[in-house]
C-alpha cells in the first residue's frame, strides 16, 4: 500500500520537500489513516504537519468528541493541531441551503484560515478511491453531460496553495487495513450509515455489486478520472480560441454576444465545450440546474430556419436569436408600448428613442439618402402620423405593382423580432404607409404630382 500512495504522490507532484501540510481530520478511519501516514514521513520529506478539526455542531457531545481525540492524536504522533466548533444549522437557516452544503461550507472556511494563518502549502484530505467511483457514478446518475462525470480531482488550488488527495490510489478495504496493521482506533460517524443521504445509499447498495462484476472498480474510475479530466483540459482550452469570437460582459448581470455562422465553423464537440464555459461565465459555475435538455434547445435553437427565437434558461437566463446574432442574457426584455404622434408641416416629432422626423415644404422632389422622404401633398390627407407597425399594415413599394405586407419587409431586411414593434413609419391621416423609415418608401403619392413637396427628415442623435 505504502508504495502505491509514494508512486501517486510523485505521479501528481502532491507532496514536496520542507512543505507545510495540514491534514483535514474528523477522526474517521480514512482522514486518521492519513494524518498517520503524513506523519510517517515527516522526517523523510522535512514537513510541517498540521492537523485541523471541526465540530458541525450535528452530533452533540459525540462529534465535540472526535476534535479532542484528533487533537489528542496528533499531539502524540507529533503534529501541531488546530480546532474548531461551528453552528452548522444556523447558518443553514441562515443560507437557505441544506444541511451538507451547510457543513461542507463552514468547514472549508476553516482550512482555508488554517492553511492561511500557517502559510501551509498544501490541505490534505482523506477522500479514496471508492469515494472517487460513488462521485463518478452519481455524477452520471444525476447529469448526462461529460463535463458533469469527471469525478474528486487528485489536486487544485485552494487558499494560496493546493489541496490534494494522496489516498485517491486506495480502496476503502486498504485503508481499513492501514488502519488494523498500525493499530489506529478510528471513530465511528453513525450518520454515514444513514441511507437517506444519497451517497450512503450508493455505497451501501451500487458499489458492492460493481465490486463483485469487478474488484478494481475504485482504480479504473481513478484512471478514467483522470484521463477524462487530462481529455476536457485539452478540449476547454481549444474551445477557448472560439470564445474570442464571443463578447462577453457583466452588463445587465451579465451577457453573451456571438455570431451563429462563426460559431458554427468550429467542430461541434468545441462549440458544445464553448457553450459551457460561456455558461459558466454568465452563472458564475452556479449551474446545477443546466441540463443537456438545455444543450440540446440551445444548438436546436441555431439549426433550425426560423431566424428570430428566445428560450428560457434557468435564474432568468435567455437565449435570443436575431438572424445571425445570437443573445444569452440575464436582462429582461423592456414593454414594448405603441407609438402614434401627428406630425405637421414646420414641426418635428421626438421618437422614443430620442430620434426625431421633421416635416418641411419643398420646392423640389430631391431625396438625398435613406433617411429623408419626399411627396406630393396634394396626393396625402395632413396632417402626417408618425406610428409604430399594427397588424395589417402595407405599403406601395416604388417601381412595384400592388404592395407589400409591412412585416414581410422586416423579414427580407433581416430587422430582429424584437426591434420591429419600436420600428418607427409614416401615414398620411388617413392610414396610407408613406415611409417604413430607413427601410422601404412607398410609391402612391409621388405619380402625377401637382402642389408642394412636403419632405421628411429622420435623424438619430
């Protein structure tokens, strides 16, 4: 066994020489056994060891128990000690979080205060390899996405150093064994027998029988561990070249902008890493509740004909597409309200936007650009309206017989679903569409002129 943990720590570059170490220890059969094991090469590798314990304030007597009989091991195996107490259910009540998130929470504030306080390089904790195949199995129980199934990593950054698991490589069988050969008296958490917890439930009833169909179990899930966690590294830090092509900023709680054509140039297995991290960025890595249902509506979603789509994604995250631009944002649409102004000859009306059209007699029928709009006022009832598109709307187009649905224009333009109902237009008084602003002018009133020009004027400050 010895020799197993040795070639794992060398193999992941855990333990180093003249470190500081502290140990997580609650007194239990894996985090004893590696508080000894640390201890046994203390003089081998010159470390400084540290032993921390935390009463969650659960179990009464019994867990303020536990610290003074890690304390007292680690003062005889000749490791400092630190120790704490924490009121796990009010700060529960508090968070509105359940009772392990509760624990899990206050106790790693703890390390971190330890491993800051001693300047240790790394927190060691006890997790095996049985514990690695329970991760990894209820991982994929739980999430069908690869990125969810990469199991307890062997070591990460933690409070200006590194948190590592040395025991990775050993079974709880082995650990038990330690434990026995070195006469170690584990303490005993009655509430890891409690089926209610869904991780005591699959140890108690999933592992055994994956055990007996193959004994290695906990090294194979160790090996996939980390062949999975080497594979997605690799492919993040690919899909990383696709996220210069996407604007992401903490606007309005934080947005996404990309182009559906350029995102969709790069292989599918990195537009899918690259979707995640997008993700990741905008929840913060809070998205427990993403699913690859979403994944599948999102890329759904830039497949399909229909060029304007929203969805809706958890904590009000949505999902818009504008022809080619596509929109993952946490701001909320505005209300949209209805525009109708009367616009006379020698006044300007104040869009809400803050654009304005003004209205002026011309002595000629010059239109110079997009933005500016010229007819005959004998052919129109004044004075002009000034309105956003009701359904129904048409216009004559120049040089067209017949006319033309005033929506179906929006969507040869390419104007986004949700620009259309703010999209300004221009009637005479008695309903008939002159002008769809910056887009289409219409034909009606300009045949057969006679009496004065009456041009129109858009400007965007």
């Amino acid at each position: 066994m010895l020799g197993t943990v040795h070639s794992f720590i060398k193999k992941h570059d855990l333990i180093k020489k003249n470190q500081t170490i502290v140990a997580a220890v609650s007194g239990g059969p894996d985090s004893l056994a590696l508080l000894h094991f640390l201890t046994t090469i203390k003089e081998e590798y010159n470390l400084r060891i540290i032993a921390a314990s935390v009463d969650h304030g659960l179990r009464g007597e019994a867990s303020i128990e536990d610290v003074s009989f890690v304390e007292k091991a680690a003062l005889q195996w000749g490791a400092e000690f630190f120790g704490t107490s924490v009121d796990v259910p009010a700060y529960k009540k508090r968070a509105g979080i359940g009772t392990q998130e509760a624990a899990r929470t206050l106790r790693y504030q703890f390390l971190a205060e330890v491993m800051e306080k001693t300047g240790a390089d790394r927190l060691a904790l006890g997790h095996h390899g049985d514990d690695q195949a329970e991760t990894m199995l209820m991982q994929l129980a739980r999430r069908a996405l690869p990125e969810a199934v990469q199991g307890i990593p062997v070591k990460r950054p933690f409070a200006g150093g590194f948190l590592i698991r040395p025991f990775l490589c050993l079974s709880k069988a082995e650990i038990q064994s330690y434990c026995k050969e070195n006469g170690l008296e584990p303490r005993i958490d009655a509430s890891n027998e409690d089926t209610e917890y869904t991780r005591n439930a699959f140890r108690k009833h999933v592992l055994p029988f994956l055990k007996e169909i193959n004994p290695k179990l906990y090294e194979h899930m160790q090996h996939m561990s980390e062949r999975v966690t080497e594979d997605r590294t690799f492919i993040n830090n690919e899909a990383k070249k696709l996220l210069e092509n996407v604007d992401m900023s903490s606007d309005e709680g934080g947005k996404a902008v990309l182009s559906k054509t350029t995102f969709q140039k790069f292989p599918l297995a990195l537009q899918r890493s690259a979707f995640h991290l997008i993700l990741n960025y905008l929840y913060g890595n809070q998205i427990e509740e993403i699913s690859y249902l979403h994944e599948e509506m999102f890329f759904h979603l830039l497949q399909e004909q229909k060029p304007n789509a929203s969805l809706d994604f958890p904590g009000n995250l949505r999902v818009i597409r504008a022809y080619d631009v596509i929109t993952l944002t946490f701001a909320q649409p505005e209300e949209e309200t209805a525009f109708h102004a009367p616009l006379y000859i020698g006044k300007q009306v104040t869009l809400p936007d803050g654009s304005m059209i003004s209205l002026e007699a011309a002595d000629s029928r010059e239109e110079a650009g997009r933005y500016v709009y010229t007819c005959d006022s004998n052919h129109v009832s004044l004075p002009l309206i000034v309105r956003t598109r009701r359904p129904g709307d048409r216009l004559k187009l120049r040089g067209m017989n017949g006319s033309k649905k005033v929506k179906d224009i929006f969507i040869d333009q390419k104007i986004p679903a949700k620009e259309r109902d703010t999209w300004p237009l221009v009637t005479d008084h008695d309903g008939q569409v002159l002008w769809l602003v910056g887009l289409r002018k219409g034909e009606g009133c300009t045949r057969d002129p006679s009496g004065t020009w009456l041009r129109l004027h858009y400007k965007n400050y």
